[in-house]
C-alpha cells in the first residue's frame, strides 16, 4: 500500500567449523541433499505454511493456494526481526539449495532431491529453473546450490584463508578489518573504505577479473 513498508524474505547460510548456521525469515527455503535424501531446512513464514503446520491443508493444496504469498514475518515490515535459527552438522558431499517459492511450488521435493543428486553443480540450477518455467511459474525464481567438497580437521589441514594480501607480507587479518589493498578471493582489490559502522562495512573495490569497480 503507498505510504507502506517494503518487506522481502531472507534465508543466510554460514559455513564454520564442520556445521551450517542458517537464518530464516519468510517464505524462501533451504533443502539439505545427502545421500540422495533431501531434507527441509527451513519452515515458511507464511499463511499457507501456519496451515499446513496445523494439518489444515496438504502440501499439494498448499502449492495452489492464493494465500501461499500471504507472509507471517519478513524483513523491513516490522521494527525487530523474527528470525528462525538452526545449526546443523555436515558431512562431506553435502549439498544445500537455496530457493524462493517461484521454484518450490512448481517443482517438488522428489524432483529437486533427484536434480541436485545426481546433475554435475554448474547443471543444477539451470534445470530445476527450466522445469519451473516450463510448468509456468507466476512467481520470483531464484536457486543456488552448495557443495560441501570435504570438511577441514584443523589437527591435520591448514585453515583456508579468503583473504590475501597484494601488498608486503598478511597478518592476521581475519580478526581485523578488511585493509585498502586486500584481495579478497584472489578477485575484489579493495581501493577505499566507503562506510564503517557497527553492523556492516562497506568498502570500494576492484574485481580482477574484468576492472569493474563494485561495492
């Protein structure tokens, strides 16, 4: 409505010491893919979803449901947050799909499960976006897959670092801030620091691989 806040769903994955720390709000998902399973890792924020929490409703009912866009919470309509938080252990060969609903409500979980088990990482999302929109998805489609290679044991296997440094010899520098001229990934140089605070940085950057100049 004009004058109104603007809201939208949020699901953040962290990937720390052998576990997955996942923040939930809305109506998005995360699947976890082991061993040719597939379990759901999120609840949706939603009407439909507080209906089929309650048993009033099947999945399949659900999916067409005009209430299925109806959110309980989201991010940017209220003042606090209420987000679910979940860890998890993982395993080696682990895979995590992010989705929104335009995808989950026009491919099932079987159909999902079996794409992202046995289809190569850089297939995945093209084929589950193609069958959602060969099934006439109405809704915002947006997939993202993770695999776990193999888990760090830090009594045998040096830490990986994502930050190098382009200038003299790198400290320690993942207990501090980021630095004008640190490479982050082998790609983003950064340049200068737009804005510090206490919730977030923001720095100028240039990426490597083609000079654009990104935030």
């Amino acid at each position: 409505p004009k004058g109104g806040r603007m809201a939208t769903t949020l699901t953040v994955c962290i990937f720390r010491d052998k576990e997955l720390a996942i923040g939930h709000v809305g109506d998005s998902r995360a699947y976890l893919i082991r061993n040719a399973q597939i379990k759901r890792l999120t609840d949706d924020h939603s009407y439909t979803g507080l209906q089929l929490k309650l048993r009033l409703i099947t999945e399949h009912e659900a999916r067409a449901s005009n209430l299925r866009s109806m959110l309980t919470r989201t991010v940017g309509h209220e003042p606090v947050v209420r987000c679910d938080f979940k860890r998890i252990k993982l395993m080696s060969r682990d895979r995590v799909l992010l989705c929104t609903d335009g995808l989950y409500c026009f491919v099932n979980d079987g159909e999902i499960s079996e794409g992202a088990d046995r289809l190569n990482m850089d297939e995945i999302c093209p084929y589950l976006i193609s069958l959602a929109e060969r099934r006439s998805t109405d809704d915002n489609l947006t997939a993202q897959v993770i695999q776990i290679d193999r888990l760090i044991d830090p009594k045998y296997d040096s830490p990986i670092s994502f930050l190098k440094s382009s200038h003299g010899e790198l400290e320690n520098r993942m207990q501090h801030e980021v630095q004008v001229g640190d490479v982050l990934d082998s790609r983003f140089r950064i340049e200068s620091v737009l804005n510090r605070s206490g919730m977030a940085s923001i720095y100028k950057a240039t990426d490597l691989s083609n000079g654009d100049t990104v935030a």
